[in-house]
C-alpha cells in the first residue's frame, strides 16, 4: 500500500499564460503530480503573455476538452480561473493554483503586465492560495528547468503547509537562469523596479509605406538593492516575494488626508 503524497486532500488548479502546450505547464503539472493526486489544467488555448489581470468581456468563452481534468480556454489567465471555479471545478474548488512555470522572469514591475501572476491574482480574489512561479531566462535565450525540478516540489510543501498566508495575497516566485547547483539559496524578497525604458515602441513601415509598431522589450540594468527579487536573482537565489492586493498607499494616504483638510 503506498504512502499518501505530501498534498493529499488538496485540490489543484494548474493554469498559465504561455498556453496549454508550453513545456512550463507540462513541467508544473509534472512536479504537481509527485504532490497530489487531484491535478486540474485549465490553461488559455494560445500564448496570453502580457495580458495582465484583463478578462473577457466582449465576447464569448469557450472551451476544449483535453483529457478528464484538463481544459484549454479560449481566453485570458484570469478567464481560466474563473471558468474553474465557477464551472469546471464549480462543485468542489481547488484549495490551491499555481500559475506557470513561466518562460521568463516575472520579477519588479513585470507583475503589473504578467499573466502568470493575473492568474494567482484571480484564484488570490476567490479566497484561494494562489502562487505564480516563472524560470528568467535570457529575452532570446531559452528557459533551464532543472532548478525548478529539483527545488520546486520542497518549496510548495513548505509554502503550502505554512499558517503564515495573510489574506488578500499571493507569493511570486522566480528561479535564476541557473541549474541546481549553482543556486545559492532561496530567500524571501521584496519587489524591485528596474529603471525606465523596460518597454518601449519600435516603429516599422510595411510593404505599402504604412507604418506600424511593435512593443520593444529591453530590460535597463540598474536596481538591485539588497532584499529585492531583483538582486536575489542576480545573485542566482530563488526569490520569493509575497504580494498583497491592497495597492493603497498607506503612509501617502495619511498625508494626502492632511492635504485635504488644509
């Protein structure tokens, strides 16, 4: 008789935003099956990176069948969430969704554009612990899974099983562009912000003299102060940041109030 696995009586929701068919998601939904065994796939049909929180409002959701708990939609991230735990799983909801694994960083003001993390937004919004996880690779280099494999399936046990989850909040986690054993630790960070200039716009001309434009990514070195995800990472540590909702500013909202009443 086997043991039972470390997250049994879980329920989990695996989705993303690099699509259905991208290795991150067979190698999170591997690493999700050493753990428990109830795993779900609920995932957009196609790539969705840079989609953010958005969902679909002017059109119709729809949906294909891949195998008895696995589901590509024809929408966002958070579109897949909903269609989870309001109809797919509608009868007992995940007790946990993990979003990724990324291809590609998701760390400072990439949390704001991610689909990766609009996905643990979501399920974060329904009451549900929610983590995203990504592995940064080089814009054009191709992603190192083996530190994820190895050092993934102890992290979610421990994240998991701890009492310490604040309500209104997700974790992000990132993994360097590094194997094994060439991580130096794992450490729970703060978000960073990179210099001005992340994204910007690269007009062309087509074939017929008409312009058109493409976003163009190009990360500007700067910030790595100590405690960030984004030092973390260039120290090739494993980051973990924890994520609160609430975007108000309290310190600012205290003088703003004092503003006001001058």
């Amino acid at each position: 008789m086997s043991s039972a696995k470390p997250l049994a009586g879980h329920r989990l929701l695996i989705t993303n935003d690099d699509g259905i068919d991208a290795p991150g998601l067979e190698e999170l939904e591997a690493i999700a099956r050493q753990l428990c065994d109830e795993v779900w796939v609920v995932a957009p049909d196609s790539e969705k990176s840079g989609a953010g929180h958005s969902i679909s409002l002017h059109h119709p959701i729809r949906l294909r069948r891949r195998s008895e708990r696995s589901w590509a939609v024809v929408g966002t991230p958070t579109d897949c969430v909903l269609m989870a735990c309001y109809e797919l799983m509608r009868d007992q909801r995940p007790t946990i969704v993990l979003s990724g694994i990324n291809s590609g960083a998701n760390l400072a003001e990439d949390v704001s554009y991610s689909g990766t993390c609009a996905a643990a937004m979501e399920g974060t919004l329904l009451g549900i612990r929610s983590i995203a996880i990504s592995v940064v690779r080089a814009l054009s280099g191709t992603p190192r899974w083996e530190a994820a494999r190895a050092l993934l399936p102890g992290l979610l046990q421990k994240l998991i099983a701890s009492d310490d989850w604040p309500a209104g909040s997700f974790l992000n986690i990132n993994f360097p562009d590094a194997g094994p054993e060439a991580i130096t630790g794992i450490r729970a960070t703060q978000q960073g912000q990179r210099p001005p200039g992340a994204f910007s716009i690269d007009p062309r001309i087509d074939a017929r003299n008409v312009p058109y434009y493409w976003v163009k990514i190009a990360y500007p070195e700067g910030e790595k102060h100590p405690d960030t995800d984004l030092h973390a990472i260039h120290e090739n540590a494993v980051s973990v940041t924890p994520i609160h909702l609430n975007f108000t500013h309290h310190a600012w909202r205290q003088r703003l109030s004092q503003t006001l009443q001058d």
